[in-house]
C-alpha cells in the first residue's frame, strides 16, 4: 500500500512538470522581461500626462483611454466592460492649531473617502484624543458626555493596516454616536515624514472624518496630557498650558448619480483550451493624492508587462490568459465585484486568479488559497524558475486582495496576492512604530495614499522582477497539462 501511494505522489508530481519546451520558454520569458524599463517608462508616461485616476474623474477616463490604445498598438486584443462607480471629492481642507504660544499652527489635514463635510466656515473645538478602542470605551463608559460637541482623535500605535483601518472606517460613525462634531486619525502608516494618508471610511457618519500627520497627532496628544496633568511640566506656566482646541473647515461632495467607469481586459486567447482562464491584474484608479504610481500603477502595469511578454513567446498558452486593470478598488471595489458578476456562468472555468496591489520591490512570493497539490505546484514553479534570479518563492497562505475577493471568496477558484517589498531597519524609535526591533515589512506605507506616490516611489528594475515573477506563475499554470483548478 505504501509503495502504491508512492507512485501516485510520484505521478501528481510528475503532471506538475512542465514540458521542455514550455520550460525553456519560461527561461526565455523571464530573461526577456528582466532586460527592459519599459513598465516604468510607460507608467510615467501616463501619470505625468494625465495625474491621479479618482474615481469618477476625467483624469482616470483618460487614462483608461490611453491604456486602451497602448495595448491595441501592442498587438494584444483588448476590450472593457463597464462599472457604475459613485464620485466623492474633496473641494476644500484646512486644519489650524489655536494656541496661546504660537498663534494659529496651520497642519496638514486630507479627508478620508466617503466623508461628509463640516458646517460651511467650518469647526472650533477641543480635541480629546485616545490611543485606541480601549481608551475610547473607558473614557465613554466613565462620561458619556466625554467627546460632546468636541473633536475625537483617534492617535493609535502603529501596529498594522489592518488594524489601522479600523479607525478609519469605524471612527467617525463610533465618535458622532456621542456627540463628537468630527473626527480625526492619526495617518495609517508605519513611519512618516509629516505625509497625511487618505483611504476609503466604509462607514458613513454625519461628522466629517479627516487624517492628519502621525507627528500633529503626537503634538496634540502631548498637549492634551499637559493639560490634564498626564505629562509633568518643569517651567510652563498654567497661561501655556492648554487643552489642544483646532478650528477644522473640510468641504467634499458627493454625487447621488452614479457615473460610469470601465475595467480593462487585455487577453492572449489559449490555443488548446480557450474556455479556462488564467486572470491576474492590478486596479487603474488611485487617490488624488500623488498620482498612484505605486497604488496601484505599479501592480497594473507589471502584470500587464507579464502579459505582453508572453504574448511575444513562439509558444502560445494552451489557456486563455487575461490581464486585468480593475477599476474602482478604492471607492468600494466596484470594479472586482462587477467583474466577477460578469463572469458567473464562467466561474467554475477560472483556473487561478492574482493580484497585485501591494508594493512592487523585491519579489517575495504570493500569498495563496488552495489546496496542497495546488500549492506544491506554484512552489516547485518558483523553486526551479525564480530561485535562480535570487526572488523569493515564498508560496504563504491565503490571499489577501480586493478586486479578485469575489471571484475567490466561494473558495472553488485558486487564489493569490503577490508579495514583494523592499526590507528596511527602523532607524526610529517610537512608540507609534511598534517595538524598538521591529523590521519593518516595506517602505510602502511611507508613500501609500499620500502626495508621495510618484514616480520617484518605483524603481524600474523592481519593476521588471515583479514582471518577470508574475509572468512565470501566469504561464507555468496557463501552459501545464493539467488544469490548476481541477488539481486534487
């Protein structure tokens, strides 16, 4: 018995062998993709031509234009699909620290997506800030009237985005619950150099809901424990010492009709089987902050690159290959949910599906959903075509993406986020940053939806290697003999 099942591991390991040829092409593949800048020179192409890609603006429509003709001049077939999408946008943010030192301290402050705007002229209020749901709950359940008619600012440890996002989404809504006239986060990043960090608030309040700079957040939670006599003073008079009090004036406008935006698909049909389909992609739109070179410029285009080089290859994928640039990931994910819609009554068809919208440094790996087989697979891949470049091939467990969620979320379809990033020290050491050892995962969150998203936030051979790294996952499972999905 034991030797029948060793030769039914040694056959499943066999059907996960490429042939030859197709192995010699994915050599071929990789080397070709590595040699070239292309992916950041047409990237900044579009985005010093046509800026930030906001949802529902003439500048993503543009650029969606412009991705179209690029790929049509490639030779590769290319077609859209519309997406209703709503526009939200902001018209007007100022924030002034009132001080009895310093007069009126004028701080970076951006509104958090779906925010609604304060009174016309604006807000004057104390600020009483907490450094997490604890705090907030403690300081409510000893005075429901604790943040009444006042600003809440939520000034938490820098612990992940996950939990970041939390304030974020949840903050304003839990804050107006209790009379709070606003609220405010401190910037959903692991370190910062004064940036403010914009990003979707899932949950919608009637009190506006804005970021500020980590460094304002930390000067106005250290004003606050002055005052309350939580920090001890050595000289300060009690004429200086005060409870922080800000006047904030944020306008947005939100459209009740829904506009129409438009996914992109770019696709190499497959020679043998047409009707399976290999998806993989990033999103075109971004926030008007920056110009969203690295979310999601660079997660688009690489996989779009991947796509274009396996296009040139003598040997065409037995399946169908699509390289996607949804739109609409940040304002709600309506591009990925329309996307799957689209495709119901092809579900059981969708061999494997990828994202990449998360840095685009070194190559890692990807973060997978399946089953072993299925994950043996992708790691044999990586281990015989990606280890020799030096890239990781790291195949961790599940996936963790936005635009493939409801394609994936059945469980049926193979899943997977690419990782990549680009290891640093933290030179820093702050509470705010997490413990004095902590390794930063990346510097993607120093640049992540804030006016630092530029060019100079990419680098061009990172480019090609997370390039190159989709293609050989893309191509091993499109040109493999068996069909991904169905491996057991």
């Amino acid at each position: 018995m034991q030797f029948a099942k060793s030769l039914l591991l040694l056959a499943s390991l066999a059907q996960a062998k490429l042939s030859d040829e197709a192995g010699n092409n994915l050599k071929t593949l990789i080397n070709n993709t590595l040699n070239t800048t292309i992916v950041w020179d047409r990237l900044a192409e579009m985005t010093d031509t046509f800026g930030h890609r906001l949802v529902g603006s003439k500048g993503l429509e543009d650029s969606i234009d412009w991705i179209v003709k690029l790929i049509k001049k490639d030779g590769i077939k290319v077609y859209t699909e519309d997406v209703s999408v709503a526009y939200w946008r902001r018209e007007h943010e100022s924030l002034k620290l009132l001080t009895k030192t310093r007069g009126q301290v004028d701080m970076k402050v951006t509104a958090l997506g779906n925010s609604t705007s304060t009174p016309r002229g604006g807000v004057t209020a104390e600020v009483v800030p907490v450094s997490g749901w604890y705090e907030f709950d403690q300081l409510l359940a000893k005075d429901p009237n604790a943040i009444k008619g006042k600003v809440i600012l939520f000034n938490f440890p820098w612990v992940s985005y996950g939990n970041a996002t939390s304030y974020r989404n949840s903050g304003a809504k839990k804050a107006e619950d209790y009379g709070a006239v606003a609220s405010m986060i401190r910037s959903a990043s692991s370190f910062d150099l004064s940036n403010v960090h914009t990003g979707w608030a899932d949950d919608v309040s009637n009190i506006a809901s804005v970021a500020i700079s980590p460094e304002d957040a930390g000067l106005i939670h250290r004003m606050y424990k002055r005052a309350s006599k939580q920090l001890a003073t050595e000289v300060l008079s009690k004429k200086q010492i005060q409870f922080p009090k800000v006047h904030l004036n944020i306008q947005t406008k939100f459209d009740n009709n829904t506009r129409t935006s438009r996914n992109i698909i770019a696709e190499i049909p497959g020679c043998e089987y047409p009707d399976e389909y290999v998806v993989f992609g990033g999103h075109s739109d971004s926030w008007d902050l920056g110009v969203g070179a690295l979310d999601d410029g660079a997660g688009s285009f690489t996989a779009y690159e991947a796509l274009r080089q396996i296009s040139k290859l003598p040997m065409k994928p037995k399946r169908t290959i699509q390289a996607v640039f949804w739109t609409s990931e940040e304002n709600g994910g309506f591009g990925g949910i329309q996307f799957a819609k689209n495709r119901e009554h092809l579900k059981d068809n969708i061999v494997f599906a990828m994202e990449s919208d998360f840095n685009s440094g070194e190559p890692n790996g990807i973060s997978f959903t399946g089953n072993p087989k299925q994950e043996q697979f992708l790691e044999e891949t990586a281990k015989t075509y990606l280890q020799p470049h030096g890239f990781g091939y790291n195949v961790g467990k599940d996936y963790d993406d936005l635009d493939i969620e409801p394609l994936c979320r059945d469980g049926n379809t193979p899943c997977a986020s690419f990782d990549s990033g680009v290891p640093v020290k933290n030179t820093y050491f702050n509470t705010t940053m997490g413990e004095n050892n902590e390794q930063i995962p990346d510097g993607y969150f120093w640049y992540h939806h804030t006016d630092a998203d530029r060019m100079e936030a990419v680098k061009p051979e990172q480019l090609a290697k997370c390039s190159a790294t989709m293609a050989t996952y893309v191509y091993a499972i499109a040109q493999n003999d068996e069909s991904l999905h169905k491996m057991k």
